[in-house]
C-alpha cells in the first residue's frame, strides 16, 4: 500500500495591527462633550436667554427671531456630533475586541509555523516504516486543517476590521458639512426629550433602573449627552453610564472654562474651575496607577460630579475598578476638612486600598471615594462640634448605597468605610435610614452618633461593624468611653485646622466610642510603625497609608476574608474599678484604656 503525504503549507503572516482601541474611545468621548456644549447653545440661543428675564419686550422679540436659527443650527450639530461620537465610540469598542482577536492569531499563527517547520524536518527524508508514514500523514491532515482554520480566523478578522472602518466612515462622512447637518439634522427631535419626559419623579432608585432599562441604546446615548447632569448623579443608573456622563460634564468644565483667561472667569466660574481641576487631580492620580496583579493601569469610574454643591465646596465620587462588576465594592467616606480640592488625597486613599484589597487576595474589586456631603471644612469647621452634618450627610450617603444595590441584578459584598467625622456621618446612614450594607468600618472616630449605643443599633450585627483606631489617634479618643469623654482638652496638642476641629468635638464628643468593650464592636489593629508617643493629630491621618495594619485589615474585610482580620483589644471605661474580690480582699488591675 502507498501512503501519499501531503504537507501543510505555511499559514499566512498576521498583518501588523497598530491601532489603539482606547485611544479611538477617548476621540469619541471628545466629541460627545462637544456635542454637550453645542446642545447648550442651542437650549441657550432657544429659548434659555429670552426666559431668564434679562430680556423683555421688543428686546425679547428680536433676539428670538435673530437668534431661533442659531439654537437650531446648534441642535443639528449637537445631533451630528453626537451620531459621529457614538460611532467612534463603537468603533473603539470593536477594535479593542479586534486587538484581542489580533493576538490569538499572532499566537496560533506562530504555533502553527513551528509545527509545519517540525512536519518538513520529519519528511525530510520520509519514514520507510509504514507505521511512522501513517502517523505524519495523519499529523500533516491535523496540522492542515489547523492552518485552514487559521486563515479563515485570518479572513474573518480582516472583513470585521474593515467592515467597522467603513461603518465610522461614513458615520462621519454624513456631517462632513454644515449643508450635511442642517439637512440630515436640522428640526430633527432629539431622542433625549421623551426619554426625559419618561423619568420617573422621586427618587427611588429601583424606579430610576427599571426606567433606565426600558430606554432603547439611542435613547441611553442621547440622555448621556444632553444631560449629563442628571444621568450623571442620579441613583439607580448603571455606574458605566454615569462615568460617561460625569465625564461629559467634567471635560466640558475643563475645556470651557480654561479657555476663558483667568481674570474674567466670575467667582462662580473660578470655583467651578478649581473643583474640575480637583477632579481631574483624581481621575489622573487612578488612572496612572497600576494594577499590582495584572500590571495594567486602572480605569477610573466618575460615580458623581457636580462642582457646585454645597456652596462651592463641591461633590465628586470616582472609584477604581468596575462598580457594576465587582464582587466586592467600598464606599470611602471621610470626614472634616474633606471638601472637593481633597478629591486627589482621598483617590490616592482608594487605590491604597483597591492595591491592597489585590494583594491581599481579592478577586474583584472597586473602591470608591465619596465626598458627596456637606463635611465640616474652613469657615464651617464649627459644625463639627454638633451631628447635624452628618445627619444629613447620612441620608445622602444611604441614598447612594441604596442605589449601589438597585443598579445591579447580582449579589455583591458592600462595605461603608467613615473616617474622622465620616465614621459619625456612615453611623448616622445605618441607624436613621438601614441601607443595605454588609459591613460597616468606622476609622479614627470621634463617636458613632447619638443614635448608636451598640454596634447592633447599625442594623448589619455587630460582628460586622469592625472598628480600627491607632492608639495615639487623638480624634480617636474623643467619643464617650463610659459615661465621659476622656479627650485631651487643654493638653497643649491641638493644633492646626484638624487639632482645632478636634478642640471642639472634645467638648462633647459624637456618641459613643465605637472602640468601647460595651459597645460591641470588632476593633482591629490599625497601628502605624511612625506612630506617636502621646495623643496626636498626625496619626489620625495614616489609616489609608501602604505597610500599615488598618490598611492590611480594611483590605480584608472589604474582601469579606474576616477570618484573617487582626483583632485588637477594646478599650474600657476609665473611670470604672471592678469591685473588690472577697477572697483577696483586692480590687482587681483595671484594663488598659488604649488597646495596645
């Protein structure tokens, strides 16, 4: 019997594939912000300006008839931009899909190569056994098909790769001209309208998802453009989504406003500015940090923006990792001083954590700061000697919790971590309003709340309210530790904003001290090796720092490893002595009031 062998031929080379899908979504995200301040314009020269009452009259008849075709012309490029950043935006999409198919070919394009080139030594010369040829032919026939399907992968990877440059192609070719876009846009209703008008009232973020649901993906991606806004810093929507917005908002902020010289930007303006910028400190602070386990750099996700808040002190919130994914997401909440100019520092204080969380074992997840209350900072400092910021703080704060939950379909590990008065503000959010959170970590607290006599009163159990204060945290030391505060009043130590802050709150204190034994708590070690000697300010500060026993600890419970939290012991009323054993006729040592 003659056994014929046929070898495989070589596959084809993988054409070389430079593009840069982020890149591309990054050009597509600069178009929807420009597609953003054409829809403002054309809202403006519309109608906004004659409504705002600076124009009556004769005055308010002329600008409408001079100015309606400006706003309408707007409008059509508003929705040609929009068209053509949707498109790009795809586009981004594909090609990063298609970068990844391009490296499985790269790959088996190399493996296949290296077994043709093995079959050719094997052939060269033939096998006289019969039992040899046999198994190269049937070698060659594997190998062969291998390459086919190699060069149809190959095929199939090219027509995609060509199909979606020609479908951004002509997406922008269609508004390549203003005659393009008044004659494909102009009077065209913007989808965002209906789908706005359709909002549900109230809110209620379960409403808000099943609302946001029911949109069709043009309807989502007009919305996201036209008021970025509202889908930007409203609970209930997907956190990709509000990302998107948030940063719709905050490059339109940066771009606009720091084309204008500085010297007539209005008060307002400026402040504006400034808190953009602060913002952008974070974005780039999370998006320059690495990733300790797969090396890459994370994405940050702008959870919340809105600059104005609170008199200009501002409200941001940006996680690092994936908060519509990940298996375990933490809520960092901090506390007095915090307003939008600290978004840079509480970045860093999440990606420490995001960091650790990795090291430590976990598998997904997503940190997020929260300056998303009105913390006592400059000229309000006062009112952190009182709980009413943290009431309020801790309506909002649940609000945002509960629309972690609504947003997702999955079970998730939620944590809530308050540092400083954002201990007292996370206190106040479980006791007054019951979110659903499944831990709760209070740092350096100066009382859990006037609501809270137990970690039970937080509505978790008390095993899951963890407590970490470093010995010499003064803060730390100023809730009540049975029935007095036992602060420093007076010791010469309280010093600065922060000291003086502290000066006050030792008056009287914000609840409980949740590091009590009566209280309930798990207190875990949180000490620093810079730790001071004696009560002080500086290492209220160090909770978040790298190489630290808080940030080692947090990192686990946020991974729900509770089994590998380091405890420490609770402190005790100092005032109090057990009384007198009758068989030593002695007073037993009272314990320690620090926890060392």
């Amino acid at each position: 019997m003659t056994i014929t062998i046929s070898l495989p031929p070589k596959p084809s080379e993988t054409p070389e594939f430079t593009a840069d899908g982020q890149k591309v979504r990054e050009a597509g995200t600069t178009l929807r912000t420009s597609s953003s301040i054409f829809d403002d314009h054309g809202s403006f020269a519309g109608g906004k300006a004659k409504e705002s009452g600076l124009l009556d009259g004769r005055s308010a008849a002329a600008y409408a008839q001079a100015l309606s075709p400006v706003g309408k012309h707007a409008d059509a490029c508003s929705l040609a931009l929009r068209a053509a950043a949707n498109a790009v935006l795809g586009h981004g999409d594909e090609l990063v899909d298609l970068r990844k198919r391009h490296q499985q070919l790269e790959g088996d394009r190399e493996h296949l190569a290296r077994q043709v080139d093995a079959l050719i030594a094997r052939a060269n010369p033939l096998p006289t056994d019969e039992a040899e040829l046999q198994i190269l032919k049937s070698d060659c026939e594997r190998c062969s098909s291998q390459v086919e399907a190699y060069e149809s992968d190959l095929v199939s990877w090219t027509e995609d790769l060509e199909a979606s440059e020609e479908k951004v192609a002509a997406a922008l070719r269609d508004a390549m001209t203003e005659q393009q876009v008044d004659q494909k846009y102009g009077g065209v209703a913007d989808p965002a309208d209906a789908a706005r008008d359709s909002m549900p009232s109230g809110n209620d973020p379960k409403s808000v998802k099943a609302w946001w649901d029911g949109l069709t993906e043009e309807q989502r991606a007009a919305m996201t453009a036209a008021y970025p806004e509202i889908v930007g810093n409203t609970d209930g929507i997907p956190a990709a989504a509000r990302s998107d917005a948030n940063t719709i908002s905050l490059d339109r902020d940066l771009a606009e406003l720091g084309a204008m010289p500085e010297d007539q930007r209005t008060d307002d303006e400026r402040t504006r500015y400034d808190n953009a910028r602060a913002a952008e400190e974070a974005r780039r602070r999370i998006s320059k940090s690495i990733d300790p386990i797969t090396g890459e750099n994370y994405v940050p996700q702008i959870y919340a923006y809105d600059p104005m808040a609170f008199d200009g002190d501002g409200a941001v919130a940006m996680a690092v990792g994936d908060l519509d994914t990940a298996d375990n997401v933490s809520v960092n909440v901090p506390g007095l001083t915090t307003d939008m100019e600290a978004a840079g520092d509480n970045a860093q204080n999440a990606i420490n954590l995001q960091q650790a969380a990795a090291f430590e074992g976990g598998t997904s997840t997503a940190t997020m700061f929260w300056i998303g209350y009105d913390a006592p900072s400059g000229a309000d400092s006062v009112g952190v000697a009182a709980e009413g910021m943290a009431t309020a703080g801790g309506e909002r704060l649940a609000d945002t919790l509960d629309g972690l939950n609504a947003m997702r379909s999955d079970d998730f590990h939620l944590t809530a971590i308050g540092h400083s008065y954002g201990s007292t503000t996370v206190s106040h959010a479980m006791t007054d309003h019951h979110p659903g959170a499944d831990d709760v970590v209070l740092l350096g607290s100066p009382g859990a709340g006037d609501d809270a006599d137990s970690a039970d009163d937080l509505g978790i159990g008390s095993g899951h309210v963890f407590v970490g204060t470093n010995s010499e945290d003064l803060v730390g030391r100023l809730g009540q530790t049975g029935w007095v505060s036992p602060a420093a009043i007076g010791a010469g130590v309280l010093t600065g904003p922060l000291g003086g802050a502290a000066a006050q709150m030792a008056g009287a204190g914000l609840g409980h001290n949740p590091a009590e034994d009566d209280f309930g708590a798990v207190r875990f070690q949180a000490e620093s090796t810079s730790r001071g000697s004696i009560p002080n300010i500086d290492d209220h500060v160090k909770y978040y720092d790298h190489d630290t026993e808080s940030l080692a600890n947090m990192a686990h419970i946020v991974n729900g490893q509770y089994d590998e939290v380091v405890r420490a012991g609770q402190v005790h009323d100092p005032w109090y002595r057990d009384p007198v054993d009758p068989e030593t006729d002695r007073t037993p040592t009272s314990p320690n009031t620090d926890g060392r």
